[in-house]
C-alpha cells in the first residue's frame, strides 16, 4: 500500500518484517510526550508534521483527529495511515495499522470560512483559510503508559512519515462515554445585559443560551454541549466548532438543546467558567453530546466535523422517544 522510498519509511522497512522496531531507530520521535492538543506554532522544518487535535487519549478506542502540515501548509485529502507502536523496554514493536479518513469541514467554501449567523444567514470571511478539514482515525490503546504512533501520508507522487510519542490513561477527568455530566447551572441569556458577555461569537447566538444543563436533564431532553471561545481560539486547527454545531440547529432543534459554554469567564482570559472547573477541562473546543438521562454518548475533542456529530446525535435520538 505506501511506498517506501524516502528516509524515514525505508529506515523502518527491515525491522516491520518481524514486527519489531529498535528503539534506537525511533528514540528522537518518540522522546515527545503529551504534546498539545493543537500545536500553534510547530518548530520549523521541511519534514511533514502532525498537528494533534486530541489530547486526552484513554485505555480502549480513541478518535485520534489531527492536521498534516508540509512546508507551512495543511495537506488535504492525502492517503493516510496510522500505526500504533508498543513501547517495551529497548524496542518499539508494531500492534496494529489503522486506515484514516479526512473530513472536510461543511463550514469551508473555496478556501474561505462561512460563518453562520443565529438567522440562518451565510456569512463569507474574507480571509482565506488552508483548514479545509480533519483526519480522523479510530485508535486501540490496550493498556497506559506510552505508545508510538507513526503517521504514513501519500499525496501525489509524495510519501512521507512523522512519528510521535503519546500517553494513554486509564480514566480521564471530562466526563467520559457512559458517565453522567455534571448538573451545571451554566449562566444562559436571561442572566446577562449583553449575550456577547457569555458569548464572544460575532454575532452572539442567543439560541445556544436558553437552557441550564441541569434543566435539560431534568427535562429528559437530549444535549448538544460546545465548550468552545471563538474570538480567543489561537490554535491553527482550532476550527470553526461553533458553526459547525449551528448548522444542525434548524432539524434538531426541536428535539435537542443546543448550548454553547465560553472557556473563559467574561472573556477575562485569565479564569475559567465555573463550568468548564465543573468539567474538569484541560483543553477547548470540546463538543458532548449527552442522553436524556444525562450521560455522555459521545465526545469530540478539537476540530469535529458536522459528519461525525450528527451521526453520534442520530444514535441518540434513536434511543429518545418520541
């Protein structure tokens, strides 16, 4: 499937027969640990490099999500792949090769960000954007401790490898798949003058303030939750998350709460909403989508795609009655 020409592909191409890596060959990638969950400003290099927009990953499957970056540019729609390397002792050993899909974000147009506003109406942001969208992959994390994962990527006549260290946890502190959220009394549109106060979209969207996530569960109403601060997000590949989340208003929600919580308090940058302490956040954006009951089905950590959350909502809508 990937050629093996270049350098660092053709290194591991002995070893990978027997399916065991020396350590030596890959101490240098694999030094890194717990990189961020989106890198701002990477060291500068020739070499393609993975810009991780997951952070938390955990013992069992993981939506790995990242961008590729080449020469200052995110690739898009390249052939990728994934392996997850066993760390153990002096060797690396190669536990399984997992195949990535890209998505392409639904809120890019010609290079250009479309921002959507509380009516419906389609904005265009002048500036052009290279973050057309996310690979995703699904990784098996078998136990904790540290794994390498190499990332193969083909784009035209073009194959390259970067490779990088990660920790898997045992449990996480956000509240995880199968676990009750916190019952939150999130501050919502009544609670302010100014919505931009809890709010630092330009316009705000009053539908995403209506409802505490302590009502809708009480409520048995099912939960679209966006931790996300769009005026502040610095990261390359932070993404357009609450404009995403806006497009699935106008045929869910009727049947869904939609709520957007800012990281930061009254824009301070310097403390947390009480909600996002509640949480137990570490990283932004985040996206929950919860049951009727209060727990969490599904969770997406940084740039998420409407593909990928409305399939999780439709999971639950079909477990909601009426």
């Amino acid at each position: 499937m990937w050629n093996s020409e270049r350098e660092g592909r053709a290194r591991l191409r002995p070893s990978l027969a027997s399916g065991v890596v020396t350590l030596g060959l890959l101490a240098v990638c694999f030094a890194q640990r717990d990189r961020p969950a989106a890198q701002l400003a990477p060291p500068a290099t020739d070499r393609l490099q993975v810009l991780l927009t997951t952070s938390e990953l955990l013992v069992g499957q993981n939506r790995l999500a990242f961008g590729l970056l080449k020469d200052g540019k995110l690739l898009a729609d390249a052939r990728v792949a994934v392996r997850v390397y066993a760390i153990e002792g002096e060797d690396a050993r190669l536990v399984a090769e997992t195949p990535v899909r890209y998505h392409r974000l639904e809120t890019i147009e010609g290079g250009k960000r479309i921002h959507i506003h509380p009516d419906g109406a389609r904005h265009v942001h002048g500036d052009a954007t290279d973050v057309q969208g996310i690979y995703v992959a699904q990784v098996v994390f078998p136990r904790a401790g540290t794994w390498g994962l190499e990332v193969l990527a083909q784009w035209g006549n073009a194959v390259e490898s970067a490779r990088l260290s990660v920790s898997a946890v045992a449990a996480s502190p956000t509240p995880m798949v199968g676990t009750p959220v916190p019952r939150s009394r999130n501050r919502i549109a009544s609670d302010v003058r100014e919505l931009q106060q809890i709010d630092s979209s330009d316009p705000p969207d009053p539908r995403l303030h209506q409802t505490r996530i302590a009502d809708a569960i009480a409520q048995g109403k099912p939960q679209v939750i966006v931790f996300a601060t769009p005026k502040y997000c610095a990261s390359r590949v932070c993404g357009p998350v609450v404009d995403v989340v806006r497009t699935l208003i106008p045929v869910y929600g009727d049947r869904v709460v939609f709520i957007h919580e800012e990281i930061w308090e009254s824009g301070s940058l310097q403390k947390f909403s009480p909600t996002v302490e509640e949480w137990n956040l570490r990283s932004e954006p985040w996206i929950f989508v919860v049951d009727g009951q209060g727990i969490v089905r599904a969770r997406f950590e940084g740039l998420t795609t409407r593909r990928e959350l409305e399939a999780a909502l439709r999971l639950v809508l079909r477990g909601t009655p009426g």
